[in-house]
C-alpha cells in the first residue's frame, strides 16, 4: 500500500523531460567520444596521442588560454567598476548599460571583426596634420593582439557584465561601502577587499563562461589571422576525422570541470553571504 | 563648549528641502538623539555629519575644525547601520581590525584594540566566527565595536535597534549606552522609537518636515513640550478643543468643564480657541484631599495593558484615556459609571489650536 502511494507521488512526467533532455545532451557527446576512440582499434587512445603530439595544438591552446586570462583581467577591470559604479551612483544609468552589454548579442562576431579591422588598419594621424600619434593595429603582431582581446572583450562582456551585476545585488553594496568609508577606506581598499571578495562566485563564473568563449572562438581569430586554438580546431576539422572528435570531448570535459569549480566555490559562498 | 556644531545646515534634494536651517551644539560625551518620525529629516542630518551627503548650505565643525566638505573616509566618525553592514567576507576579529589595518597601525597595535574592542562586547568566544554565524543582536555588538576601534570623534547610530526583536533592543540600547559612557565618547542616536530616545540620551531633538521642533532633557521634553507635534509625537496624549476662559487664573473650558492649566494662558485673550493636551498618566480618581482639577467622568471602556491600565472616559462630550499602574488588589470602576476624577494643574498644557 504504501509502495503504491509512493508510486502515485513520483513525478513521473518531471523525471521523464529531464532523461529526455540529458538524452539530448549526452547523446552526441557519447557518440563524439566512441568516435574518438574508433580510429585504431588497437590502439583506442590513438586519435588523443595524435592531436597532443602536434605542436601546433599546444601553441594555439596556450596562446587561447593566454588570450583567455588577459581577457579575463582586462573586463574584470573594466567591468567590476563600472557596475560598482552604476549600483552606487548612477543607478538610472543601469537600463542603458545593460542594453549596450547586449549588443554582441544582435551585432555578429563577423561585423565586429570587420568593424575592427577597417578602424585599425589605417595609421591614426593628429586631426588637420600628417603627424601619425598610432599605427596600425593590423600592421604588428602585438597590436592584432591588442585588438583580439578587445574583441573577446566585447563579446564577453555580457556574460561578465551580467555576473559582476548579479553578484552585486547579492550583497548591500551601498551599505557596506558606506561602512568602509566611514572607517576610513579608500575607493581602492573599497573595491579589492570589500566589493570584489564579496562577489568572488560572480566573478568566477563571468571569468570561465569568459575562458569558454574566448578558447572556442573562430571568427575574430581567422580574420585577424592568430593562431588560437579555434580556428586549429576548425581547420583540424576539414583535413582529418579522429582528433578534431578527441579534441572537442576535451573541450567538452575542461568546460564541464570548469562548471564543477563554479559550483564548489558558489557554494561556498553562499553560506558565508547568507546570513548578512 | 561645543565639541560638534551643526549651524544653518540646510540639504535640498531638487526643489525638496528635506532638513531646514538645522542648528545644534553638541558637547563632548554627550549623547543626543535625533527622534521623529520617518522623512522627517533626521537620517539625512546624521549622513550630513558623515559626510555621505553634503549639505546645501551651513558648516558643520567637529573640534573646531571645518569638516563640511570633507571625505567621509577623512572624518574619523563611527558609522553603525541598521543592517549592521558587517563585511560578509570577514570574520569578527577581521571585521574590528578592518579599520585600523585601513589607518595602517602596526600588527600589535591591531591585534590589542580587537582584543579589547572583543572583550567589551563580551563576544571573545565568537572572534573567528563570520557574520552570517552570529544572531542579529551580536553582529550589530561587532558592528559597535568595529565602529570604537577606530577611536572616533563622534559615534553616529543611524536606528542600529530597529531590526532586532523587542527583548534584544532593550538590552542593547542599555550596552550601547553604557559602553558610550564609560568610553566618554559624543554619540548621535537616530530613532523613531520615543521610548528608545527617552531611555538612552541626554538631550532629544525632536524633528519633523526637516525642522527642529523642540530640542531638551528626555524630562523636559516629555514633560514640558513645547509644541503641539512634540507633545503628540513623544508619549500618549490626550488633546481636546478648548476655550480661554480666565487668562488670570488660567481657566479652560472643554465642553463647559473648566480646566486650571499651571503654565497659564499667557498671551492668549478671552474666548480664544485652543487646545487642552493631558497625558493618560497624569489623570487618576479624585479624593477628598484632591481640590484643583476635579471633574466628573463617565467610564467608558476598561482596558489591560500588562503593567498599565487604560480606562477611557468621557469628560463633557470628549473622550479622554486614563492610565493607571496595574496591581492585583486594583479596585476597576465599572463601565458606564460615574466617577470624579483629576489632574494636576501642571498636567494641564495649552497649545495652540
């Protein structure tokens, strides 16, 4: 009797979306995996040995990874003030900012990367001189770099934009920084030991959602001719079967240990802001 | 001598004056209460003092110097909020500390003021422990003690009591008190809880619409308001409509009852309309020894308070409440009795219509 009462509560209907939808997901991941494994029976490893013994692999990963961490820096530092500021001061600022971060959403990555290259691949002069005060972005290796990561920049800003802010409204910002102040903090002391190891969770799932797009971008890095990980992956794809399948079950792999660490430190978090 | 001086400070928000022309001396130690109800100024006026808003016009001078326009990180003002604004990411110990670790004392110097600032609000069990693993009345202690750690000029309290439960406010109100004493810091309580205000401070200023009304000992101002806002705002009170009947004698008449007022009718002319305000306590039943202010009621309502109770009768054709200390052997009268009862004549004040 009580088998059966237990039977009629069970949410059948709920567990019956959600194997569906785990289906949907895992299923190609299943199927790219037993791919990988499929070049030489012999040897099931084989098409991982392949894709980790070509150098190329390791320098685009690590020039993406390194793309990634600058990045990362660089929107934390542009953004975390940004939305600070806008929490504090000029919150009638919010619904024009929040509009501007979604614009990577409606402006593709190819109109971005063209945009991009047409404004920097002419040398800037002093307006009515001949007096050039930059070159061209385009012309130099450090300055494509520069204008790569202002891409990813862009492109990463609503993910990180909408972290920072959510991770703020968590937690009373005014209050706290009008804590600080009154005990004689400084905007600075504010920002890195108040505000930022309070939204550290936000922060940190900005930063990998961040790492993951800019690790599998390809447009901006194909037109502006870097050797990232993206475009290698892409053209791995067109010439060989077996390691471009072993390297995306990687990516898949590095993403998911990424949203585990989310987790852990979200976790964490949470209970020590939960009773404020 | 004035330690704080607030002198025509005045803050406009838009065309809004929100405090208007603001002016008080404040001596060192002394603990003063700003008490009305909420929009009435009071926060506003305490964040001017902490330089989190900068006033329209006037100066406000803090030891002789000029400190209007200073940084709120410049001031060296204690800040205790509401919300007690503990940072989530610290412990006790780190939170006390922040402040002085901000100021760059050395280590020890540090490490000796948490202990002590630890030790005066009895949480030394509690110094590793983070906020959200404290009950409210603790953290708003540490929030105290973080404040004292600093060693401030001026402790302002912007209502720290108002989100904890009615036991805990007791208390604390008591330790704030005392640990503001013993410490001979000046402090600026703001509240909107009379009896908060009453209990705590030295003198009150009661606000409303962003104008000081009455500024006074608790005594002075529960006993001798001067307007009619303070005297409805701070305690209960009974008002009635009135006549100027003898302005020799002092002679009021609600409903054809004549009222002796002590404080007189001074200024006022015969046939003046006015109003009576008597506070519930100041009533009692007559006896034959009472000779001023003895007039007829009839018992209206009885009502139990706890340690008071509140009897409502009908003076004329006004209702007025009477408050009585409870006691077992308490002999009620019943309702719809008549009875004589009185007041002094200094229970009688005159206000303004």
């Amino acid at each position: 009797m009580k088998f059966l009462n237990r039977l009629r509560k069970f949410p059948f209907l709920a567990w019956l979306w959600f194997l569906l939808g785990a289906l949907y997901f895992v299923l190609p991941l299943l199927a790219t995996f037993e791919f990988s494994l499929s070049w030489d029976p012999a040897v099931p490893f084989k098409a991982y040995q392949r894709a980790f013994e070509d150098v190329r692999f390791w320098r685009s990963f690590i020039a993406s990874n390194v793309f990634a961490v600058i990045t990362i820096i660089a929107c934390i530092i542009l953004v975390v003030p940004t939305a600070y500021w806008i929490r504090l001061r000029l919150p009638q600022a919010r619904r024009i900012v929040e509009f501007i971060t979604l614009m990577p959403f409606v402006v593709p990555a190819i109109i971005l990367v063209f945009g991009l290259i047409r404004v920097y691949s002419t040398p800037f002069t002093i307006p009515f001189t001949n007096i050039v005060f930059m070159q061209a972005l385009t012309q130099f290796k450090a300055g494509t770099n520069i204008l790569i990561v202002a891409g990813y920049m862009v492109l990463a800003m609503p993910y990180m934009y909408r972290s920072v802010d959510t991770g703020m409204r968590t937690v009373d910002i005014l209050t706290l920084t009008e804590a600080a102040q009154s005990l004689g903090a400084s905007w600075f002391v504010i920002i890195t030991r108040v505000i930022l190891p309070n939204i550290r969770s936000a922060l940190l799932s900005g930063a990998l959602l961040t790492f993951a797009i800019v690790v599998g971008e390809v447009i901006l890095a194909s037109f502006l001719g870097v050797n990232a990980f993206g475009p290698y992956l892409f053209l791995l794809g067109q010439h060989r079967a077996y390691e471009p399948a072993a390297l995306s079950f990687v990516s898949f792999l590095l993403t998911w240990i990424a949203m585990g660490m989310i987790q852990l430190v979200t976790g964490g978090q949470n209970q020590t802001a939960g009773g404020h | 001598m004035s330690y704080l001086s607030i002198s025509n400070v005045t803050k406009q928000f838009g065309d809004t004056v929100v405090v208007d022309n603001f002016n008080l001396e404040i001596g060192k130690g002394e603990f003063v209460s700003f008490l009305g109800p909420s929009g009435c100024g009071k926060t506003t006026t305490l964040r001017m003092v902490a330089g989190f808003e900068n006033p329209t016009s006037g100066k406000i001078l803090l030891d002789g110097a000029d400190i209007t326009d200073k940084a709120p990180n410049q001031r060296n003002v204690g800040m205790i909020f509401q919300s007690y604004a503990l940072f989530p990411n610290m412990t006790v110990a780190q939170n006390i500390g922040f402040g002085l670790k901000v100021r760059k004392e050395a280590d020890a110097v540090v490490k000796q003021r948490v202990s002590e600032m630890i030790s005066l609000i009895n949480l030394e069990a509690h110094a590793n422990k983070y906020p959200y693993q404290l009950s409210g009345g603790q953290q708003q202690r540490v929030s105290l003690a973080r404040a004292l750690a600093i060693r401030p000029q001026v402790l302002l309290l912007d209502e720290p009591l108002s989100a904890l439960d009615a036991k805990i406010r007791v208390s604390l109100r008591s330790e704030i008190r005392s640990i503001q004493k013993s410490l001979g810091i000046t402090a600026i309580f703001v509240t909107h809880d009379q009896e908060e205000a009453l209990s705590i401070s030295d003198r009150i200023v009661v606000m409303n619409a962003g104008e000081m009304e009455q500024v006074g000992t608790p005594f002075e101002i529960y006993n001798f308001p001067k307007t009619r806002f303070v005297a409805n705002f701070v305690g209960s009170l009974n008002t009635a409509d009135a006549e100027v009947v003898d302005t020799a004698k002092g002679l009021v008449s609600v409903d054809g009852v004549q009222f002796t007022s002590a404080e007189g009718t001074k200024g006022r002319n015969k046939g003046d309309k006015v109003k009576v305000a008597i506070r519930p306590e100041r009533f009692s039943f007559a006896t034959q020894q009472h000779k001023d202010n003895v007039v007829d009621a009839i018992i209206e309502n009885i009502t139990f308070l706890g340690s008071v109770v509140r009897i409502q009768i009908k003076i004329g054709n006004t209702s007025f409440n009477m408050d009585t200390f409870n006691n077992p052997f308490l002999e009620l009268p019943k309702i719809g009795s008549k009875q004589q009862v009185t007041c002094s004549k200094e229970a009688v004040l005159v206000l303004d219509e």
